[in-house]
C-alpha cells in the first residue's frame, strides 16, 4: 500500500481514535509533574496534586488516609476507561488489534489465580489482584483445575487463550515450575500470533509492531534466561520457550541457552547491537536493574512510536505508557508512606519534559 492511500484509508476508518488516543497521551504526567510528587510529604499532598490531572476525577471522592494501593487501583481504572472508550468505537480490524492487546493480561490473570489457589489464597483476594483488561467469565472456575490439562478443558477452552495452549498442554501438576513454563509458553504463543496479526495488517502498523513486539520477546528471553539459571530447567527446554523473532534471534538465542551464570548473560547482551543502549546501563546488581532498564528502554520506544502517523502502534505504545506511569505511582506512594522518600527517583521511569 502507497503511503498517501495509506493514509486516507486509515483517517476514514481510524482517524478519529487516532487524535482520541494523542489527546490522551498529552495527558500523561510531566516529569515537572513528578518533580512535584517527589516533593509530597503524605499521599493526601500526592492527591492533591494529581486533581489538576488526568487522574483527577478518579481521585476526588476517596476519603482520608488514602492508601497506596488506592491510588494504584484509581490510576488503573483511568487507563481501562481510556482503553474502553477507544475500544467500544473501534472498527475492524482495529477493534481485533485491541482484544490482541487483552491477551498478555489474560496470561497474567490465569498465572495469578492458579499461583494463589496454590498458596490457598482466597478467591475474592485473587480476582481483586487481577488486571482489569484480563478479565473473562469464567476467570473464577481457575481453581478446580490439579493440571494443565484440566486448566483447559474445565475453563480456558471458551476463551481467546485456547489456542495458544497447544503448546504447553501437558498432564504435569501445577506446581510453581510449571505453572512459570506455562505463563512463558502461553506468552511465547501470544508474541507470535499478534506479530503474525501485526503483519498482516502491512503498512507503518506491521514495521512499528515488529519492532516493539521483537523488544518483548528479547526482554522475556532475558529473563527466561537469568530466572532458570540454577533451577531443573534445560537448557533445551529454556531455548523452546523464547520467541521465534526479536534482536536475538537466532544466535542470541542459542548464546542464552548455554548460559549459565549472569556474568555471561551479560556478554551476550553487550554483544548484540539491538541491546547496545541496555548494555551501557546495566551493572555488576544486573539481576536487579536488568527490569528498570528494560522498562526505561520501553518507554523511550513507546514515546517514539507518537513521531509516526497511520498506524495501529501508538494504541499499543498509549497503554505501556499508561501502565508505566501507574508503576511510577506506586513506587512513589510506597516510598512516601514508607518514609523512604529519599529512593523516589530509584523507581521512577520517566523521560518526558
């Protein structure tokens, strides 16, 4: 497709959301914004703040003393209206394009129910943990399930996820290794099948989420990679579970699989050029920074995507901001109520002026 039909067939159908979902990043916090929340001394002054911002409405009819968790779950519901509002209105194949988006929380929703059901956690506790954008009917029925296979057939059939199990179905207990070799297959298979969907869209959409979707799947290789270093997992098994695209993929891959320790983990990472920027940040802590790195990198990526015009990746690129921003909340409500407001900029991700 030429560039300039590109473009008028895009602002038909799409154009609208598109200057929805700028309108809405504009309204992201500043980082004059979080200069201002560093400065707070109780969450009612981080509330009072944030009434001259997006986050405003959500905030103003939550009494004293606000607890962290509060404003994390406030701060939440903002980016699940957002998504919604846009979602609701959304036309094909944009409207597939945001239930893609949906998945990577299913995943992380089924993880969390089937991991507390273990620990005996209550139900209400677990379904009040899950992300609001992972949700689906028969979410609650997690626990009946003693193995994968069960997981399955008993729930997970009915849903967006049932394809992506064919990968991992096996008649292995839920115990916590397994239940983590499932989360990475399942992921895997999400990774590959909404690349796949990405590229079929063509034009500026399959090239930006090529190459946001790749940085996933390096990101997930990593930390497949330094979470199995002393545990049962093969390295043949840790090799199946990283995606088939991304940076490192081939020869990272195989580099990652015959790690065995992080220092030579970083080796690979300083010799490949797709993660030159995150080589340069990590330190001898790497198993402790390697997340904030990563979540900077993103972020630096997503603001980017905003440069382009007539595509499908600045929805995606809108909701990683948003997520990283409540990420940034929490930490900065934490340390305060905490007293530890000395390791506020330790957290916080931000690059905008």
């Amino acid at each position: 497709m030429e560039v300039g039909e590109e473009s008028v067939t895009y602002n038909v159908k799409d154009g609208f959301l598109e200057a929805m979902v700028r309108g809405y990043r504009a309204g992201l916090l500043s980082t004059q914004d979080y200069l201002n929340l560093s400065q707070c001394d109780t969450l009612d002054d981080v509330k009072l703040h944030l009434a001259g911002t997006d986050y405003g409405l959500v905030l103003q009819n939550e009494p004293s003393p606000l607890h962290p968790t509060t404003i994390v779950h406030k701060g939440t519901l903002k980016l699940v209206e957002d998504f919604e509002t846009m979602r609701c209105q959304a036309s094909e194949p944009l409207a597939t394009f945001f239930e893609y988006m949906t998945y990577g929380h299913m995943i992380d929703n089924v993880v969390l129910i089937v991991t507390g059901t273990l620990h005996e956690r209550g139900m209400q506790e677990l379904l009040d943990k899950c992300h609001p954008l992972g949700m689906f009917d028969s979410i609650a029925t997690l626990a009946v399930a003693s193995n994968v296979r069960e997981l399955y057939k008993l729930v997970l059939v009915d849903t967006p996820l049932a394809p992506y199990f064919s990968s991992c179905i096996t008649t292995e207990d839920l115990d916590e290794m397994n239940i983590e070799i499932m989360r990475n297959a399942l992921y895997k298979a999400y990774l590959d099948d909404f690349l796949r969907f990405c590229k079929g869209l063509g034009g500026s959409t399959a090239t930006l989420m090529q190459d946001i979707l790749g940085f996933e799947a390096d990101r997930r290789a990593l930390n497949i990679t330094i979470n199995s270093l002393g545990t049962e997992l093969s390295r043949d098994d840790r090799q199946a579970l990283f995606s088939n695209f991304g940076g490192l993929y081939p020869h990272g891959h195989q580099e990652l699989m015959a790690c065995d320790d992080l220092d030579q983990v970083r080796g690979v990472v300083e010799k490949h050029p797709c993660l030159s920027s995150i080589a340069l940040k990590l330190n001898s802590g790497m198993e402790h920074a390697i997340d904030k790195v990563f979540y900077e990198s993103e972020f630096r990526q997503c603001e980017a995507m905003f440069d382009q015009q007539f595509n499908y990746a600045i929805f995606y690129a809108y909701v990683k901001l948003r997520e990283q921003e409540v990420r940034n909340l929490m930490w900065i409500c934490e340390c305060i109520a905490q007293q530890q407001k000395h390791r506020i900029n330790d957290g916080i991700v931000n690059i905008r002026s």
